[in-house]
C-alpha cells in the first residue's frame, strides 16, 4: 500500500494541526509536514493497514526530535516565548470534521501551556484528546506501552488544568474585546477594571525581529501603562482589526501598511486575564 497524491490533500490539514500544536512554529510545522510526506511517498510498505495513524506516526516522531533538540535553545530564548500566531481568516469554511481539527486545543493559552509538558507528554494529550486516537494506537505511535501511554496522560492534563476554565465562545469574546477597545480609546478606568483581571500578565514576544518586553509585565496599571506608551508612538497610519487568530478573536494592529503586533486576549470567567 502507498501513500498517493489523494492521501496528501486528505491528511494535509491533520498532519499541520499536529504538527503545529507540537511545536508551536507554523514554519517548523510546515517543514516537517513536508518532510514526512516526501518520505511517505517512498515507502512502499503492504501492511499498511491504517495510513492516518502511520502519517500521524511519522509526523510525531519528527516533531518530538524537534522538541527534544529544541529545549536548550528555549532556555536560552531571551524573554517569553510564544507560539506563533496562527491567522484563520475563514472561521465557518471548514466542514464539521476540519473545524475540530482547526479549533480543539488550538488557543494560545492551551498552546502556551504545553510548554509546561514534557515532549512525550505533549504527544499523547494531543493524540487522545485533540485526535481522539484510542490509547492502543498512540502506544504505536510514541512507542511505549498502553499503560504508560495511560499515566503520560493523566500527568499531562493535570499539568493543563490551568486552562480549563477558559472561554472559547467566539462571538462572546469578541464583544468583550470590542467593549476593551472602547474604553481602551476613551481611558475610561472604570470600564477597563470592569473587562481586565487585576493579575493580568502580558507576554511580549518579538521572535527576535522586533523590540519586546525581556519579561512579563504584571498587573493591570503595568500593562495598561504599556499599551498607552505604545499607542501614543504610533504612526500616524497605523490601524487595527479583529481577525480570528487560533481559533479566537485577537486585535491586530498594523503600522507602516505592516502587520506589527497581534494582540492575543485569554478569557476566563468573562474577564480578560491575560494577554499575549
């Protein structure tokens, strides 16, 4: 049994999603998706009974190598990492099967989070409550046995618990982000202390191509502080959007006709806790 061209355009869109909330690197993903395909492509193996989980095998094997020699240069990351910011500008185009694929586990927060797992860890939580896959099929997939695959799982969401109690109801939060951006303009305190948690932190990550906050900025006076500062250097041409960035409404702002920063809010219990 081979891997044809049919099976590139049908486990294209699941090899990314998994790929991308591995690593957090749409260029990263995207390079190992390929990779694997091509490799895929040159096996002509007959027992291959079930080509999503071999695809997927070979994408998680890549993307853990990756994870596993990535650790160093993470650590000596200078300030916050994040994830890269995925721009979805369809939200509604996707049949049923892709918006799952596109939008479960797909926040910044839940990405954010995963920092916080090991590589292995990472895999499974993704492999079962991501993709669904039964514990038999990940065992394949990681190489490890089905009760160690069980264990990894139960650390890996005790870990993620954190982001539980996140809000995912797109067109809620966007109203919560278009009543920010109100008394954001009109430095309207009141309103703001209404949206924001005292204990927001903001994460600045400037990829190593722009200027950013070495550490994170905490409480609400710092970070609103912060935003003021970098509104009033603004170009005289700059503007801002609400595009669905992971799956959530985010505000982009643009300056010099450029994207520059992409403003990425966590909800929880309807007020903005934190942002990115």
């Amino acid at each position: 049994m081979q891997i044809s061209n049919e099976d590139y355009q049908q486990f294209k869109p699941l090899l990314f999603s998994l790929g991308y909330r591995l690593l957090g690197s749409v260029i990263e993903t995207e390079d190992i998706m390929q990779e694997t395909f091509l490799k895929a492509f040159e096996i002509n193996e007959q027992n291959i009974d079930n080509k999503k989980a071999y695809l997927c095998k070979m994408m998680t094997n890549r993307c853990l190598d990756v994870l596993k020699s990535a650790r160093h240069k993470r650590e000596q990351y200078v300030g916050p990492w994040n994830p890269e910011p995925l721009l979805l500008e369809k939200l509604h185009t996707f049949d049923p099967s892709e918006r799952m694929i596109q939008n479960e586990g797909l926040s910044i927060a839940y990405l954010r989070m995963m920092e916080h797992l090991t590589p292995d860890e990472r895999a499974v939580l993704l492999l079962k409550e991501v993709f669904d896959f039964p514990y038999s099929e990940i065992a394949n997939i990681i190489e490890k046995k089905d009760e160690n695959c069980r264990k990894i799982y139960r650390r890996a969401k005790q870990k993620i618990s954190l982001v539980e109690g996140e809000s995912l109801n797109y067109e809620k939060n966007k109203s919560m982000i278009n009543r920010f951006i109100e008394a954001f303009q009109m430095q309207n305190m009141d309103a703001l202390l209404e949206l924001i948690s005292e204990n927001v932190t903001l994460y600045s990550d400037g990829g190593g191509k722009v200027n950013a906050a070495v550490r994170p900025i905490v409480s609400l006076p710092n970070v609103l502080a912060l935003l003021f500062g970098i509104l009033k250097k603004a170009p005289e041409d700059s503007y801002f959007e609400i595009k669905n960035v992971n799956g959530q409404p985010a505000i982009i702002i643009y300056m010099n006709s450029t994207l520059q920063t992409s403003l990425v809010f966590i909800f929880v219990k309807t007020k903005l806790t934190k942002s990115i």
